[in-house]
C-alpha cells in the first residue's frame, strides 16, 4: 500500500488563556493520493481547527502533520510560504478575489508568485476556467460576476498551482442551495479529472455524501470514518 500523502499524527491542540481550551484530543488521520474526504460536526467539533492546522495556517500543540511524507511545520516561514504556494490549493467561504483583476488575472496570480512564465500561467488559467464553465467570463472582473461564478474563479485560482493537496473551508456556505450543489459537483469532477486530493470542511450532510470518505468530529475526537459507497449508474 502507498504511503499516503496527508498523515495527522496524535495531533493535539490547545488554546491558552486564564482557562485553556482543549481543541483537538490526539486526532489520527491518513487521506490517500486522489481521495476526496469531508470533515464533518456540529459548530466547535474541532473540524475547522485540523483544516487550518493542515493547510499550515495554524500549528498544533503537539502531534505533526506530513504532506508528501514533509513535517511541514517544521519548516521555516520562507519554505513554508513557499510550500502552501506551491503544493497547497486553498477554497474558502469568501472568495477573496482581487476586485479590480479579471477573472483570469485573479486565476494566473499564484502562478505568477511562483515564478512561472507569463505565457504558461496564462494557458492554464484559461484551461481550468473552460473547466470550471466560465470560458467566457475571463474578462470580467469580480464585480461582474454572480456569487457561483466567482467561487468557480476562487476555484480554479486554488488549482493554478497543480497543487498536491486541495483544502475546502465551507464552500458552499455563502451559496444557494442550487449553486452550492453545483459547485460540489465541480469539485467532485475536477478531482475525478486531475486526480487532486480534496480535504473539505462541511456541516451540509448532502455535501459530504457526495465525497469518497466522511470523517465525523465531535467534541474535538474523531467519532466515525466512513467511506461512501458509489451509487450504481
């Protein structure tokens, strides 16, 4: 069997204060090249606490965390800035899209901050926009855009990069439920086609059944790790 590429390790976290907090309670987790795996619990489970700290933006207390077999956190701040630009792919809530850039020069920035050439970020930005539907939107700013589409941009931006590893903070949480079920799909497709791993954050069951695994937190412990059986067409 591989070795998998994401590898939580007793992974604990703790917040301080005159009274501190307990997040996560020795959290064990292994998610396989090409899976898609949802995060799931109520408000406060620890959920969005291990994405952050697997997504780099946060450090555990105690336990590692290994991408592609590399304790990232023990990097320094210049290798790690460079390892979530170039093996990390990140889709929040909010968009984050720079207002006054087209849609395809929002999608070509990672790529640019990552030093490839013009002409290659260019390609495929325009590449993964046909894929995302928005073929003809590349000229439009933002502004111009309905909340899906800019989310399709905030997309395709986080796969610029090729990324190894894609995290999903709650994607569809600003969305209908017509267009999150939308985006979903996309996501679940765009794994299928670039074999990208996919860690997503959801309170939405809907969503999660629609993943290759859903990983059930509660009160900071992982209490059920199931793997979706695929609907026969």
């Amino acid at each position: 069997m591989s070795e998998p590429i994401v590898s939580v390790e007793n992974v604990n976290k703790r917040y301080g204060g005159s009274v501190p907090l307990q997040v996560l309670f020795d959290v064990n987790l292994r998610i396989a090249q090409g899976e898609v795996a949802a995060l799931v619990g109520p408000s406060g489970a620890g959920k969005t606490t291990l994405l952050n700290i697997v997504s780099t933006l946060d450090k555990p207390s105690s336990g590692r965390v290994l991408i592609g077999g590399l304790n990232i956190h023990r990097l320094d701040q210049c290798h790690l800035n460079n390892f979530r630009n170039r093996h990390l792919g990140f889709v929040f809530q909010d968009d984050l899209l720079l207002p006054h850039l087209t849609a395809l020069e929002n999608v070509m920035l990672p790529a640019r901050v990552a030093r490839m050439s013009g002409h290659k970020a260019k390609s495929r930005a325009k590449d993964l926009l046909a894929r995302v539907g928005l073929a003809d939107r590349m000229k439009h700013c933002p502004g111009e855009l309905s909340g899906g589409q800019r989310q399709r941009v905030n997309l395709a931006r986080s796969l610029v990069n090729a990324p190894s590893l894609l995290l999903a903070d709650e994607p569809t949480a600003r969305l209908d439920t017509t267009t999150g079920a939308e985006i979903i799909r996309l996501l679940i497709d765009l794994n299928r086609q670039l074999g990208v791993t996919m860690l997503i954050v959801t309170h939405e069951r809907e969503v999660a059944d629609q993943t290759d695994r859903v990983v059930e937190f509660r009160d900071g412990h992982i209490v059920a790790d199931t793997v979706n059986i695929p609907v026969a067409a």
